[in-house]
C-alpha cells in the first residue's frame, strides 16, 4: 500500500494516471467494503470525472502535488450534490447544497473524492456502534471495533481503500480510531482548520483532521487543509507554513514530557510496554524525556460530559423535520412532527446525550454543571501551559486498550466514555494532537499519542516523522487486505 507522497510521485512521473489509481481504490472498496462497512456513499461516476480532469491538468503540466491523488472524507463534511448524513437516520436523505471548506479545498487543489466514510452518529462515540448504517469492522481483526468517531476512516485507510481520509475530532475521534486501526491521525489546534459546512457536535471542540499512512502524508495534506476561512468565526488569521519543509530536522535536544497520569493503573500493561520501547526509541534519537504532571487529567472526562452534550443539544435543536432531513409520517401537528421526526430521526446515543445538556443548561442548573464544567476546562488549559513551560512534546497513550469487541462496551456507556481518557484533554485546552503506530499488543496495533502546544503541527509532524525514519510500524498492513 503507497503512501500518499508514493503516488504523488508516481502521477509526477507519470507511473501511473490519476483514472488507473482511482479505478484501483473503486475496485478495493467494491471487493472488501462488503465485509468493513467502512463507506456510506461511494462517489464512483463522480470520482472517474474528476480523476480524468486530474490527468487532463496534468497533462498541461498545470497541476499540484496533489492534483489526481483519491481521498475519501467522513461523511461529517458537506460535500455539494452528494449525501451527507453525519451517520444519522435523521439526515439519511439529505443532499448537501453546498461543500464545506474543506472539502472546497481539497477539490481545489485537485484531490478525487472518493466517496464519504461512515461513523458514529453526530460523531459521537468511541467505537462506531452508534452508526445508523451499522458497525465498521477493524481490519485487524473482524470481531473488533475500529474506534470511532472517525472509524470509517480509520478502516478505510488501514485496509487500504484509500490513501488517505478526513477525521473530525472532538474529544479523541482522529486519535484513537487512528490507534485502533494502526494509522496515523492528525488533529490539529483548535482553529487552525475551517469548521464551515462539517457538521457542528460540539462547536469549541470540534476539529477537522487528517488520517493517513505516515507523518509525511499528513503534512502534505494539512498543506491543503489548514488555514483561515472567514466563514468560521472560530478560524485563525494565521500564516499557514509549509507543513513538510522542517520534516526532517533533527530532534536533538527535543524536551518531551511524559505525564505521569497516562501511566496509571487504567493503562492496560501490554499496552504500556509498547509505549516505553517508543519513548526509548525517542530518546535514542536524541530527544530527553521529563516526567510532568497533568493534575486535572481525572476531570477531563466529567467536564468533556457536561460541555459537548450541552453544545450538542443547542447544535442539534436545527433537526427539527421542517427545513431538512427526516420527517415522520403523518404528523398531528406541529408539536407532534417535531417530537416524533426527532424520536424516529435520532438514536439512542444523541438522544441521551440531548437529554444531559439540556439538563445541564436549564435554569437554576447552569451554575452548578456548565459553568463549573468550563472553570474546570480553564485547570485543564493551565496544567497543559505550565507543562510546556518545560517541555516541547508531551508523549504517552493514545488509548488505554487496543481494539475492544464489537458489542463489549456497549451496554456501559460510562466504560465506553473512558476509552477517551488520555486524547479529551487535547480538545478541552484545544491544542494539536497525533496519534501514530508504535507496534503491537497481542496482535492489535498501538498507537502514541503526541501532543503539542497551540499551532506547533510542524514540530508535532518532525517529531512523528523522524520516528517513522527509524521505525517500520506504520508500513504494517492487515492481512487479507
Ligand atoms: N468519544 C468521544 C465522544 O463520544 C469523542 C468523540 C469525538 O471526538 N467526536 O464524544
């Protein structure tokens, strides 16, 4: 399986044309998607299209590094005339009028659309159960979930049905499907990428993000993604530099941080020693390691809770059954299609979910829950910036177990909530954050969390990528794949 800077090179030198790679990957989704669920919508007449006017600019020398190159995007992302669902029942018929920025983006810059991931609905969850269109299998072993939310993504990467994909990240949902499925995910600060037309879970933590097969290809794609859009009031007037020109300076003298609260008793053991032979490997490439402290870490989860789901029932209040989406049959009147379009529309997870923040925001309890759980989000914000007041990189987990059983959390929500322990932090002081493969646990991959101060994505990628030099653990490929 090539990496995307691999195929760059092969349509530069005319190896291959954009038509044939694309044909390639339409043909591995038609043969193993059956079995992986990893797609919604496959955009198969579309992507031929545009892959042919790919070649087209290509052959008048007029393209991009990327031009030709097959993506597929989780279907969070608006994509104009194509279905857009964010995994739900409740928007199973909505046709996107327009492109989110990102996708906008990454057409602009000649990328083929490949088709449009499945994940858990309204991106929420940690194992993509919560899917309207049923589970995604992991690659590496059929029985396991992918993660989730991005975990259609994350599947299609790993086995190979792209070279890359799109992610969005709210409390973990690049990082750890990237660790379950052996890939490497990239979510960057809060900020740094448009959020305009992806649909909206939890608004100040929500990022967009790249999933890909090395540190090398994020930075090729954050090139197209990253940078300010004036149609996302959150977005940053920030230049957006050249992510693979430092690649490959050295990290001597890299100060990394290992927080002792990612190496608690939660941390399952085979787990932690695949963890320690990276940092060894770190240090052998000259970086020093300092144990610090996250104190605020426990809160992260408690706090996640009360925040995301109060955002999520404001965001998710337009799904009404009148402007768009799911309608209920024979409504009485209007209370009767607004309650039953949502009952019908929604699954369990969003409902719940709707439920506490709705509580959590009502008078007389937002002083108690919202306001405490942001003063909280504020101890969080300073454990980070006292932490890098010593240290460049903080480095541990991404998640506390490989790939659990399809089924095993699903009964005990609060289990499933903590698969999130060592990335919902990230999201809360809305820095950048990695996830790469750092090797393997009875079989399953292991990912490393890499986490960075805000806008540092090029210190994050050197690091991730004078790893991936000396390390062969994000070439693995699932077998049968
Ligand atoms: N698993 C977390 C949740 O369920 C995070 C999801 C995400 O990052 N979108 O909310």
């Amino acid at each position: 399986m090539k990496t995307v800077a691999e195929l760059s090179r092969d349509l530069a030198s005319k190896k291959i044309s954009s038509v044939e790679l694309t044909k390639h990957y339409l043909d591995r989704i038609k043969k193993f998607d059956k079995t992986l669920n990893a797609f919604i919508t496959v955009t198969e007449d579309q992507a031929l299209e545009n892959a042919k006017k790919a070649d087209e600019k290509r052959a008048k020398s007029a393209a991009g590094p990327l031009t030709g190159i097959p993506l597929a995007q989780k279907d969070i992302f608006c994509t104009l005339g194509v279905k857009t669902t964010c995994g739900s029942k409740i928007l199973d018929n909505f046709i996107s009028p327009y492109d989110a920025t990102t996708v906008q983006k990454f057409n602009d810059a000649g990328l083929v659309l490949l088709g449009k991931t499945n994940m858990d609905e309204f991106a929420m969850g940690s194992s993509n159960e919560n899917s309207f269109y049923g589970p995604v299998k992991n690659p590496w072993d059929l029985e396991r979930v992918p993660g989730g939310s991005s975990g259609g993504s994350a599947a299609t990467v790993a086995a190979g049905l792209a070279p890359a994909a799109t992610g969005t990240d709210t409390g973990g949902s690049i990082r750890q499907p990237a660790a379950l499925c052996g890939i490497t995910g990239l979510k960057p600060t809060y900020g740094r990428v448009s959020r305009y037309g992806m649909i909206a879970f939890a608004s100040s933590l929500d990022q967009g993000g790249l999933m890909t097969r090395s540190a090398e290809d994020a930075a090729l794609l954050l090139n197209v993604m990253a940078g300010f859009d004036e149609k996302d009031s959150t977005s940053v007037d920030k230049p957006v530099p050249d992510y693979t020109k430092k690649l490959n300076n050295s990290i001597k003298g890299l100060r990394i941080g290992l927080p002792s609260e990612f190496f608690n008793q939660g941390l399952d053991a085979d787990v932690a020693k695949v963890v320690q032979a990276a940092i060894k490997e770190y240090e052998k490439l000259g970086a020093s390691v300092h144990e610090i402290h996250l104190p605020n870490t426990k809160l992260s989860i408690p706090a996640y809770y009360v925040i995301a789901p109060a955002e999520c029932s404001s965001n998710l209040a337009r799904f009404d059954g009148v402007r768009y989406g799911y309608r209920c049959k024979n409504p009485q009147d209007l209370e009767d299609l607004y309650k039953r379009s949502r009952s019908e529309g929604f699954g369990a997870e969003v409902k719940r979910r709707i439920m506490i923040g709705t509580y959590a925001l009502s008078a007389g309890y937002y002083d108690a829950y919202y306001l405490q759980a942001q003063k909280v989000r504020g101890l969080i914000r300073q454990d980070f910036s006292k932490a890098f007041e010593k240290v460049d990189v903080i480095l541990g987990p991404t998640s506390p177990t490989t790939a659990f059983k399809i089924g095993e959390k699903t009964a005990d929500p609060i289990s499933m909530y903590l698969s999130d322990i060592y990335t919902i932090a990230v999201n809360l002081a809305g820095l950048p954050g990695m996830s790469i493969p750092c090797g393997f646990a009875k079989n399953l991959p292991v990912g490393l969390q890499l986490i960075g101060n805000l806008f540092s994505e090029e210190q994050l990628l050197t690091a991730a990528h004078n790893y991936q030099k000396v390390t062969d653990w994000h070439t693995k490929q699932p077998e049968g794949f």
